[in-house]
C-alpha cells in the first residue's frame, strides 16, 4: 500500500499530491506512430519514454522593446499599475521546445503563460499589452 506524503508536523497528509503534466504536439517526423501530442509525464516515467535532448527555451517577442512594458503603459495610475505587477508574478512563461528550426508550443499543466522575452532578452508580461 502506497504511502501518504508525511506534513511538516509529522501528521499524515489526506490531499492527494497534484501531478505536474506538461503538455507538447508531436512533429511529423518525430513520430513513427502518427501521434500528435504528448503529455509528459506518462507514468511510468523511465527516461527511455524522453526523446532527449529536449530544448525548451521561453518565447521572444521582438516587437517589445521596453523592459518595463507595464509601468510604460500604467504610470499615472498607481493601484492600476500594482495590480499588473501582482498578476505578473503570479503568471507563467510562453515556452516552446524548438526541434531543427521549428518551433513547438509547449504548456505545463494545461495552460500558456504571458511572460516573454523582449528584444532586449529580459523576461516581460506581454498580458499587460
């Protein structure tokens, strides 16, 4: 029987543990079964089920040349601007796995974030466009 994840105070935990999926579509011509997308991890998890390397990198958005997109656009409007911030930081980057020279979406747990790289390489909400 499967054990429970013991709490900080020693005490049994009744909560299920959340798995993490990340979810990516398939190439073409890296299936040899005509699968369009996969979810990862498939239990079992052996590395033998990766087709490694796996390069996953956070998307560019050229056209955003500021490093600081939100107080750009909100400064004269500081609780509207601290409320973007919050959002911001409770957000997820845009990844995509890049395979030769295309690139593939990639999504942990069912979702895209906002946040992307600028022209400049720093990290930005792009939601806040």
């Amino acid at each position: 029987m499967p054990s429970t994840p013991a709490t900080p105070t020693g005490e049994q935990s009744t909560q299920p543990s959340e798995q993490q999926t990340a979810t990516t579509m398939v190439l073409e011509e890296e299936s040899i079964t005509g699968v369009k997308q996969v979810t990862l991890p498939t239990p079992p998890n052996r590395a033998a089920n990766f087709t490694l390397p796996m390069d996953v990198q956070v998307v560019k958005e050229a056209s955003i040349s500021s490093n600081t997109p939100i107080t750009d656009k909100m400064y004269k409007d500081l609780p509207g601007w601290a409320s973007a911030v919050q959002a911001c930081l409770q957000d997820k980057p845009t990844f995509v796995r890049v395979v030769g020279d295309q690139q593939v979406p990639f999504m942990l747990n069912g979702t895209e974030g906002t946040i992307k790289l600028n022209a400049n390489d720093r990290p930005v909400c792009a939601a806040s466009l």
